[in-house]
C-alpha cells in the first residue's frame, strides 16, 4: 500500500537541506507530493534528529549513509537524504523542542510509526536510538548508547523513560546494539538482556575534520560536554584550583550552557577564586572546535560515567593528550594512550594535569599515541559490524 508524505514543492533536485553544523545532503524531487510507492526490507527510523551537534546525532548521521548504499532502506526523516527513499516527518518531535518534543515523538512513535511499517511492508526497523513502538508485530533493532537515566537517576522525562518504558521495548526487540563493553554490561545488569542478543559497535570520528593542525599550543585546559552533575565539574574545578597559580593557565569548559546546572558550577567557580581563568565557551560550530583542541595543553574528562565518549577520541584524532576518569567505557576508547585518575579525587585529577603541563616529552609521547589510537575506530568498521548484523536478520 501506498504511504501519502506531504512535502514543500519548493524542494527540488539540487536543494540543500542542513540542520544546523551538520553535513548538508543533495535531495531529489523523487518523494515530492502525494502518494509515495515506497516499498523496503528495513525501515530506518530517525525521528530524532535535530540541530545540536549532539553524540546522538552525529552517530546517525555517520552510519546511515552507509547503510544507504548497502541495504537500499527508507529512512523516515525531518530532513532527506541522497540515493535512498525518504519520508519527510514533522521535525518538531526533537530535543529542541524540549519535553514537548520528546512526548510528541513518543506519541508518534507508539501510533503512526507502526502503521508506516505495515504499510510499505517493511520486514525489520532499525532505530539508531532506543525508541520504537511496542508491540504491533514488528521486528525492531534498536541502540542503546548509555543508561546514564539508571546510574544517574533524576525526575526526569528520561530516568522516567528508562524505567517504565525501555524494559519492554528491551525484551520486544529482536537484537540491539550498543557503542561499549561498558554500555553492554550495564544492559545485562540492570535489564538482564542476554549477552548474545547485543552487538558492539564503536563510535568513531570525522578524522578530515578532526586531525593535528600544526598549531602552537596554548596554556589552557579543556573540556568539552555537558554540564549535568555527573560529568564532574565540581571535581574538575577544585582539581584545577590545586595547580592553577603554579602553572598559570586557563581553563576552557566547552559545551551548552544548561541553565539548570549553570549555578552550581559558577558557584564552585567563584568559591576557588578562578572567576577570571575559567571560561565557558558555550556551544562553538563544529569547524572550530578542532582548532580549540589543537592548542590545548590536553583534553580533562572527569566525568563518572560514559556511554562512550566521543569527545575523547574527537581530541585524540586532533593529536591532542587526553587525562580522563579510569572508568566506564574511557579505557576502552584511550587504550594506553592517556593519562587515568580516580574521577572521585580532585588530587589525582590535579596530579595528572600537573605532570602534563610540565613534560614537554610527556606531551609528545602521548600526543603520537593518541593519534595513533584513534585510527583504530572508524565510521566503515562501525558500519560494517552493523550492517552485517542488519542482513544477518533480514
């Protein structure tokens, strides 16, 4: 049966379509209009999408291209893509759009997304996020890249989610992937999913994008990510306080500026008297965030727990030292390559900052390893394991 998209008109065969800092796609005028004969063994569900540059995003961006060429999908897409099928859908179903977004997508998830699977005959949906509709008789695989709601619960739409809603979709799901080892034993320990109903797929970075710059380094710290309480910051700044006058530098803390945590941090700011070596750099365009890991002394990651950290390998493409939390999935993305400390003890934090602000050797050592770590993930073996997965089921 035929499935009826509604699209603009003004759309046409060498139209651009961008969300925000993300890759722009060529779309064609194949789907523009009335009734669509849309018709594929796999249903590729990216509702999701929106304009921040986010982990999530960024993974379905990557992969699905990918899966284009080799598994001839449809996508259902706020926005299009090149060579495949796509049925445009509302794009006010995202983060954006904030708790509103997220009900009207999981309304829309649980009502209209199971009939466009029946109707265009679909035999398997791939959600590149852990949402898809429950019941209906319908074969789904869907990516699971954190349970951070459990480990970190709140009264949130998200810890409620997880509760209520995944542990279901958990069982219901025909296999699911996940981006670490850590993700995959957090999911046999708080759901008891079997261990031979997952698949590791690594995330990996944009290395045309992120690489060394040949740029000097400047006297400044970084982090990049979010400031929600368990990525660390309060550890992170009393660390910074420790060795702040002795090594004269700065602190750069890049990432969106969340007006919910935003007090708590510039309080633990003032309170240590960093009020004018701090600086929050909220979120920068893409371009330019692998000039400001280029010229800093290293990347800290402090946070207490990761799905995987993509942050970090974005820094170690960039050839740039990474010092992070000795937990959670950061060993298995830095490997030997980086400097570890105990995320709970802001001495150890500041030890590891200490020692590679003032070895030069050090730097250099740990500059080449980062790199040469980073080339072990890529967006072709990620696709590849999924891929094979995806046909394995189809």
């Amino acid at each position: 049966m035929p499935f009826l998209v509604t699209v603009s008109a003004r759309v046409g065969r060498n139209c651009l379509v961008q969300i925000g800092d993300m890759p722009t796609y060529p779309t064609t005028a194949a789907s523009i209009g009335g009734l669509v004969p849309a018709s594929s063994d796999l249903l590729i569900n990216l509702a999701y999408l929106n304009q921040e540059a986010t982990g999530l995003s960024h993974y379905g961006l990557q992969l699905v291209p990918h899966l284009i060429r080799i598994l001839h999908p449809v996508l259902l897409s706020p926005c299009r893509w090149p060579g495949a099928t796509t049925l445009q859908i509302p794009n006010n179903m995202t983060a954006i759009q904030g708790l509103q977004g997220h009900l009207r997508r999981l309304i829309w998830t649980q009502t209209q997304l199971g009939q466009i699977y029946h109707q265009i005959g679909s035999r398997l949906l791939f959600s590149p996020v852990p949402e898809a509709p429950l019941g209906q008789s319908i074969r789904k695989v869907i990516t699971v890249h954190d349970l951070i709601p459990l480990r970190f619960p709140s009264r949130s739409f998200s810890t409620l989610y997880f509760r209520s809603h995944l542990p279901r979709l958990l069982k219901e799901s025909t296999h699911i992937f996940c981006n670490s080892q850590a993700t995959a034993q957090d999911l046999q320990s708080f759901y008891q999913v079997p261990e031979q109903r997952l698949t590791i797929t690594p995330l990996a970075c944009d290395r045309q994008q992120f690489r060394p710059l040949r740029l000097d380094r400047r006297n400044y710290f970084v982090y990049v990510g979010r400031l929600n309480p368990y990525k660390n910051l309060q550890r992170l700044i009393k660390a910074f306080a420790l060795i702040q006058r002795q090594l004269d530098c700065e602190l750069w803390l890049v990432g969106p500026v969340d007006r919910r945590f935003l007090p708590a941090v510039q309080a633990q700011i003032e309170a240590q008297g960093l009020t004018e070596v701090v600086r929050f750099k909220n979120y920068v365009p893409r371009k330019e965030l692998p000039i400001i890991l280029n010229q800093a002394i290293a990347l800290v990651h402090p946070s207490l727990w990761e799905g995987f950290g993509l942050t970090v390998l974005e820094a170690m493409s960039c050839g740039t030292p990474v010092l992070v939390a000795d937990r959670s999935s950061l060993p298995e993305v830095v490997g030997d390559a980086g400097l570890y400390f105990d995320p709970l003890q802001p001495e150890a934090i500041a030890e590891s900052m200490q020692a590679i602000a003032q070895d030069s050797g050090l730097q250099q050592r740990l500059s080449a390893a980062a790199l040469a770590r980073s080339q072990q993930f890529s967006w072709e073996r990620t696709s590849r394991i999924t891929i094979q997965q995806l046909q394995a089921l189809l």
